[in-house]
C-alpha cells in the first residue's frame, strides 16, 4: 500500500471514530434511547470529502424515513401477520416504495429500518419511528460537520514527505 493510501486510510479512520463518538456522546446527551444508530449513521455516511459525506447522507436519511414511516404505518395492519409473512410483505412494500420515489440508493435501508420496526417495536412504532429518524439526523449532522474539519495531510503532500 502506498504511503498516500495509508495517510488517507487513517484519516479516514480518524474522522469515522470521532464522528461515531460525538455522536454517541450526543445521544445520550440528549437523552435519545438508541445512540447506536446515531453512531451506524455517523459511520456509514463519514467520508474524507465533504461532498461525498453529503451525498451518503441523503440516501440514508430518506432511507430511514421511509422505512420508519412504512414500519410504523404497517404496524397495525400486519400485527397478525407478523410472522416471515407480513415482515417480508413490509420489506418489500419498503424498497418497492424508494423505487418509486426513485431513491434506489435508499431501498436497502429503508426495508432493513421497516423490518426493525416490525420485529422490535410493535408496542409502540410511531415512537420508535421518530426516535430513529432523530438519531440518524443526529449521526448524519455529525458525520457532516466532521468532514469539514480540514485534513492533516493531503495525498499529495504525503508523497513529498
């Protein structure tokens, strides 16, 4: 590996742990329920270019709140069909739903999101939905502001040292 994809590999590192951290740290802050997904949105989205962190985002963002959305929505109505039946009608009705709106980058995320909702939080769906659409707002808010700290070391400037 090169000395430039070793620079950019650990910034890259550094910038997806500390994004992670702050927002954990900020979850819990804020007392939200479920930092974990404030820190798998933090990860998921952290890049080295801002733009490219911004572009992940969306995506995810959308994909949470329509799987939320679709979750919650479909709760009631699949509650008796819970089983592998009404979870893989909702996953589908999910990524078909982010077809149409033509978010296909979404469609993996927002069946994956509907399922949770299905499975974990039958109880009380809407709550858990905004819950989740808080933390993945958070986490994506903190992956963005991580990335436009400036880099220690730009790929070419590695080359020279």
């Amino acid at each position: 590996m090169t000395r430039p994809a070793l620079i950019a590999g650990l910034q890259l590192a550094v910038r997806s742990a500390v994004a992670a951290a702050v927002s954990v740290a900020a979850a819990r802050l804020l007392g939200l329920p479920f930092p974990i997904y404030a820190m798998i949105a933090a990860v998921i989205v952290t890049d080295l270019s801002p733009a490219q962190t911004r572009s992940l985002a969306i995506p995810r963002l959308a994909g949470t709140v329509i799987g939320a959305t679709l979750g919650a929505a479909l709760s009631p109505l699949l509650r008796s069909l819970l089983g592998t039946i009404g979870l893989g009608v909702a996953i589908a009705v999910a990524i078909f739903a982010s077809s149409l709106l033509r978010l296909p980058a979404a469609a993996k995320l927002a069946g994956y999101v509907c399922g949770i909702v299905l499975l974990e939080h039958t109880a009380s769906p809407w709550t858990y939905a905004g819950y989740r659409l808080i933390e993945t707002a958070l986490g994506i808010l903190i992956a963005v502001l991580v990335s436009l700290v400036p880099k220690v070391l730009t790929p070419s400037e590695a080359q020279c040292r």
